[in-house]
C-alpha cells in the first residue's frame, strides 16, 4: 500500500470521527501557523527542457517562489554581469535563487569556479559534487567563502556517493558547512530510507530534493509524489524533529517534456501533508 493511500485513509478517518466541524476548526490553527510549515522550493533540474521564461511560468503555476538553479539556466563561465541578469529577470518574476547546483567539481579549478560562482549569484548554498580527493580543498574553500557545501547522494550507480551514508563519512568531521543534499528517490533505491537518514544525519541536511518512486527497486522510475512508495508523511515528521529549516525542494523527472501537472500534483499533495503533520 502506497504511502499517499495510507495518508488519505489516516485523514479521512480522522474526518469521521471529529466529524466535519470540529475538523475544519482543527485544521484553522495550522493554516495560520505557516511559520512551522516546511519551506517548499524546486531543484532546477526539472526544468531541463525549458528556458527561464518558461520556468518562471510554471513556477509561478504552482505558487513555488523557491528555486536551486542549475547551469543549463545560466552556465557557470558567466561573468557577474550576466549572473546579476539572469538573477534580476528571476527576481522580477518573484522567484528566489535561494542555491546553486547541482555543481560537479573534478579539479580545483572548477571547485574555485564553483565557489566565485555562488558568491557572485549571491547565495550561500552550493548543491554540488566534489570528488573525494576534493573535499579538503573545498573545506578550504567554505572557509575562505563562508558558502556551504551539499553534497548530493546519487544513488546505486554512483561512484562517488551512491547513499546519504557515504556522504556523512567523508564530511562528519569536517567544518559544520560541509553538509548533504539529500535526494530522496536516490537514497531509497540505494537502500536507505529517507525519513532515517533525516534521523541521523539530520544536523548536516542542508538540502533535500524531493521525489516519489513506483517501487524501491535499485532502477525504480519516478511519479508524482504520493503515488509510490516514498513515506513522505513519516519524512515531514523527522525533518520537524530535527528542527530542519532549508527548502524541501521537489525534483520532478517524470514526463519532463510536459511536466507542469505532475509538478501541480506534487506540490498539492506535499502542501497537504506538510499542513497536517505540522
């Protein structure tokens, strides 16, 4: 049974039984509380196929203000001019570049590219992947920038960091804005569940990309949120556990030449459970 049946038969049952006035009174206290909501953004991956006119429409759609962009929107060779361009056409359209990424980075150079990057965009978040051989310099460089560092968990056919687990090893002593970004589809079809990585590395979670899967095979394939088996009811619970406060920010990779009502979908059910749990 799929998470998103067990969380509409949980909030139906709850309906009966207080019966409909006493759940609408109950459910008023948490519309006005939206200071304990879990922010919502969007991985800028999802907009692969269309440009930043086109993104700004659909996000604006969805009643999503929250983007981590990604390089096909505006490259990482930009000069400042061009980033402060691509920065302000967003901003018109009432969307905040709150990260940038995700960033591979195989040599200093582009580590040190990476981090001129993000100061000039002027955010203090880099989604990126630096090779293990990296991490240290790119300590060096948060130090230096006071930029933090997610590194993303890339699932089973990864090299480098296939499960949130892999991640934490190389940085849990590291400077405390070393941290993960974690991908929920990855981490589950790399045999990890999502709401227990929360739990124990919850500290270091700077960034999650959210996502549903139709089974928890290694090469499962996505769908909208709340159709598979992802329990993202038990995830929201141990994300306010650990008092996170980023942006749960959803993936969609599914029908991704024409993914406006999945991301509609998605963002309503995540809307949902995100204000019945909190």
């Amino acid at each position: 049974m799929s998470s998103r049946r067990k969380f509409l038969q949980t909030t139906a049952l709850s309906v009966t039984a207080a019966g409909l006035g006493s759940w609408v009174k109950a459910a008023d206290p948490i519309v006005q509380q939206n200071n304990k909501l879990l922010q919502v953004g969007m991985a800028g991956f999802t907009f692969l196929n269309f440009n930043v006119d086109q993104t700004i429409a659909m996000m604006k759609r969805v009643g999503v203000s929250n983007l981590s962009i990604k390089d096909f929107h505006l490259p990482l060779a930009s000069t400042p001019e061009k980033i402060k361009e691509v920065k302000e056409k967003f901003i018109a359209g009432g969307v905040n570049i709150y990260a940038a990424g995700v960033i591979y980075m195989k040599t200093k150079e582009e580590v040190d590219r990476a981090f001129e990057y993000a100061k000039n965009l002027g955010v203090d978040l880099i989604v990126g992947v630096p090779t293990v051989e990296l991490i240290p310099y790119t300590e060096e460089k948060i130090k230096s920038y006071n930029i933090r560092v997610a590194i993303h968990n890339h699932g089973p056919e990864d090299k480098l960091y296939p499960s949130p687990a892999n991640v934490y090893t190389h940085i849990q002593k590291l400077d405390p804005r070393m941290g993960l970004c974690l991908d929920i589809g990855h981490s589950l079809r790399a045999g990890t569940d999502p709401a227990k990585a929360v739990k124990d590395y919850g500290p270091r979670i700077f960034d999650l990309h959210i996502k549903d899967l139709k089974t928890n095979a290694k090469d499962a394939k996505a769908t909208e949120l709340g159709r598979g088996v992802i329990d993202l009811p038990a995830l929201l619970k141990a994300l306010h556990k650990v008092k996170f406060n980023g942006n749960c920010s959803i993936e969609f990779e599914m029908d991704m030449k024409d993914p406006l009502p999945g991301i509609a979908e998605s963002v309503g059910y995540f809307h949902a459970v995100n204000k019945l749990i909190s």
